[in-house]
C-alpha cells in the first residue's frame, strides 16, 4: 500500500467505517450494541473529525472556504470556531448554523453520513 493510499485512509476512515456499519446492518446478523457503538463512533467522527471546509460566515457575508475538521469545527481563525459554537447554543442563530452544513460538497457528504448515521444507530437499536 503506498504512502498516498495510506494518508486517503487515516484521512476518511470514518466513511469507509460508516459503509461498513450500513453492511453490517443490512447484510449480516450482529448484536444490536456492537451495531449501535459502530454507528455512534461515526457520529462522532463525521461531528468533530471528518475533513470539510469551514463553512462560517465572513464580514463580507460569503462562507469561509478554508479547510477545518468536522461539522462543529471552525478553521484555523479563533472567531470561525467561537461562531460555529455560539450559533449552536442560541436558538435564534441555529440556522444559520445549520446553515454551513450544506454550503459546499464536503458538508453535504458529511451531513448525509451525519443522517445515515444517526438513522442507522436507531435502527440498530430497535433491531
């Protein structure tokens, strides 16, 4: 395996993992705990891990485009992270974000595993 390969794999681990756990649940008989931890940890990831952009809004109203980690992360800028954070805990600016979720491809992946995710964790469960 080449260095490349290897640094793609360190990198989206929690894709091929999520993939694995969408197998697992429709293709073969585990217990429901080994299941739901498998689909938790790629909650988990996909929120504070997976490679997105950061997606904050500018003081010019256009999204920040630089690279970050996880949904809940901001960019390497202090305000971008502290935005990202308080937009979470009041409930008028929740929109806006939620907003960052879907602003560029990498989000949109990100926030679709987000809701595989979670579906997958309760299907689990209720298996």
């Amino acid at each position: 395996m080449g260095k490349k390969t290897s640094r793609l794999i360190r990198r989206y681990w929690g894709y091929l993992l999520l993939a694995g756990a969408v197998l697992l649940l429709f293709g073969f008989d585990v217990g429901p705990l080994v299941l739901s931890s498998v689909f938790l940890l790629c909650f988990v990831w996909l929120l504070f891990r997976a490679p997105t952009s950061c997606g904050a809004e500018n003081r010019d109203g256009t999204t920040c485009r630089n690279n970050s980690h996880g949904l809940l992360g901001g960019c390497s800028f202090r305000q971008h992270k502290w935005q990202r954070f308080r937009a979470l805990t009041r409930l008028d600016t929740a929109r806006n974000a939620f907003r960052g979720w879907f602003s560029g491809p990498q989000q949109q992946v990100a926030t679709l595993g987000l809701f595989v995710a979670t579906f997958g964790t309760i299907a689990s469960a209720l298996k």
